[in-house]
C-alpha cells in the first residue's frame, strides 16, 4: 500500500544497450572491472561511479574493450553507475 501523500515514479529505459557491458564483481572490493563485450561498439565511453548521496566519487574513460578500475580507497558502501556514450 502507498501511503496518502505519496506517489509512485516511473524509471525510463536508458539509450545504452546493457549487453553491450560486462561490469563485476558485484560486490567489488579492490577493483572493478568493465568489459565492452561487442568489439563494434567500442567508442570512447565515459564510467561516472556515484555514492549512495549521489556525489561523483570517480571517472574512467572507457577506451579500451577491458578496463580496470582501482576501487580499494573507496569507503564500504553502496555505489551507483552511469555509463555515457559519444563524449
């Protein structure tokens, strides 16, 4: 049940297609790693890693089909990801 004062919201799908993405471990300790699984596609695309108040805590390019990402400073927590393609 909903309560009186609030309201449902509504997630749009977004313009990259997830299969094209290899992203673990999920949970990450140490590092994580990105894979662009379709060689086609590989661009210059842009990783923005988020905490959980939303605040930018890191930035990669993703140039290459197998980045790395040194994760071991960040602080335990839940992050969130954003993937940005044509930059």
């Amino acid at each position: 049940m909903i309560p009186v004062n609030c309201s449902t919201l509504d997630v749009q799908a977004t313009s990259v297609e997830q299969d094209n993405f290899e992203i673990y471990p999920n949970p990450f300790s140490t590092s994580v790693t990105i894979n662009i699984e379709n060689i086609s596609q590989l661009n210059v695309y842009e990783l923005n890693i988020y905490n959980i108040l939303g605040n930018e805590i890191a930035m990669n390019r993703l140039s290459d089909k197998k980045t790395i990402v040194e994760t071991d400073n960040f602080p335990n927590g839940i992050y969130y990801y954003k993937i940005k393609t044509n930059i």
